[in-house]
C-alpha cells in the first residue's frame, strides 16, 4: 500500500497544475486533487489493474473538479468583466466590421501533429482571464453542456455566451500572435 | 433587415455554433452574412480550428500528457 501511496504522491503535482488551470484557485485545486488521491487510494486494486492508470486517475479528477466548481459556484462572479470585453473592440470597427481580415491558418493536422503546438495553446489557455478560463474549460475540457455550466454558476445563457466567445477570441489572438505568426489586429 | 447583420454580431453567432444549433432565424442570417463576407468564412475556419486542436488538447490532458514537468 505504501507503494500505491509513493507512487500517486509522485503525480500529485501534475495533477495540480491540472486542477490549478481548471478551477484558477490554489485551495480549491489542492482539495480537488487530495479528494483525488483518496478515492484512488481506496481502490488499490483498480490502479493496478488499468493498462492507463494516469488516465483513470484523470477521469476521477474531473469529477472532483466539477465537484469544487459547484461547492464554490457562489464566490465566482456572475457574468463577464468589462475588460473582458476589450478583445472584441480591438478585432472589430465601430461599424462592426474585422479591422484586418482573418488569416488563412491551413490544415489543422500540420499543426497539431507538432508536439510544440500543444504547449503553445496549452500556454494560451492559462493565459485566459481566470473567469473565463474556467468556463472555457469547463466547456471544453470537463465537456459539460452549457445549460450545466449556467445551472452550475448560476450564470444567464447570455452571459455565459458572452464569455465563451471572449475567450475564444482571445485563444485565437493568442494563437495567431504566438503560433502563427505577427499579431495582425491594432494594439 | 433583421437579417443583415454586422461581422461582429456574425462572429458571435459562429462561436456559439460550436455549443449547439442556433435559433432558426440566426441561422439564416448567419449563412447570408458568410454568403457576402470576405473576413467570416476565414474566422469560422479559424474557429472550427481551434474546437479541433482543443480536442487534441483535452486527449493529451486526459492520458496526463499535458503538464508533466513544470
């Protein structure tokens, strides 16, 4: 048993920084990640036994991630900041038109198959304002539906629109700026 | 002239494409808006991108791929 206990020891940074970026607080994450550990520790049998054991491991923090989100739902505001909102007034005129056309970023296979690419946007969603990250994720990472996440945070459908396209607006400029080349929209 | 809408208001409807169907009458306007867009056809590509790679970003997350040494 104390081999099972060194060994999920050993993966319990990796598996903060995870719940760090999904949740944007120490305290939480540390919860998150020992209630992990716990319901790992509890069923040795079922560590041993998987060809993956770090993804079995992953799968069960998900769960305690959504776990935390909702314990805590109350101390995370309720809808976008207003300098959240800043992306959209540098990508679009008065008129409401893209100031510089979107670039053309080819076949998305010739990216993804660098393994560099991966810590570039890895980089890029950390990089999100912690609100938005934590919906983002929530999205796209912990894939609930957004009526979970608006029941969750007790947000509206529309401020939980809001804040999805800012923060895919700002993964892309991100993108575009660190990846794919010079950033093409005004400062 | 409810139809007609701006590319900002455009950019919105494609990113929230990626989360479900959209209203009817949204979609409608959208696909008139790409129909006579330059810039919109190359920022719903950019935006399905970006769903693509974060699904290759959330396979790496899960298999514990990501964030190993910091």
């Amino acid at each position: 048993m104390t081999d099972l206990s060194a060994l999920l020891e050993t993966l319990r940074p990796q598996l903060l920084r995870y719940a760090r970026l999904q949740l944007r607080n120490p305290a939480w994450a540390e919860d998150a990640v020992s209630e992990t550990l716990l319901a790992a520790l509890e069923k040795p049998e079922a560590f041993a036994g998987r060809a993956q054991p770090k993804t079995w491991l992953i799968g069960i923090l998900k769960h305690k991630l959504v776990d935390q989100v909702r314990r805590h739902a109350r101390e995370c505001s309720t809808g976008p900041d207003d300098e959240d909102g800043a992306v959209e007034e540098q990508l679009f005129d008065e008129t409401g038109h893209f100031r510089e056309r979107p670039a053309d970023w080819g076949d998305p296979q010739a990216s993804l198959g660098q393994q560099q690419f991966l810590a570039v946007l890895d980089a890029c969603v950390e990089k999100l304002p912690n609100q938005l990250g934590r919906v983002f994720l929530m999205r796209e990472w912990l894939e609930l539906d957004t009526e979970e996440i608006c029941k969750e945070l007790a947000v509206t459908p529309t401020n939980l629109w809001v804040m999805l396209h800012r923060a895919r607006l700002r993964l892309r400029e991100c993108l575009q700026l660190n990846w794919f080349g010079e950033r093409r929209t005004a400062p | 002239m409810i139809l007609r809408r701006s590319c900002r208001e455009a950019a919105r409807l494609i990113t929230a494409r990626l989360d479900g169907p959209l209203p009817l009458a949204d979609r409608v306007a959208l696909r008139l808006h790409l129909m006579a867009c330059d810039a919109c056809p190359r920022f719903d590509r950019q935006m399905r991108w970006l769903h693509t790679a974060m699904g290759r970003w959330r396979a790496s997350a899960d298999a514990g791929a990501l964030r190993e040494n910091e």
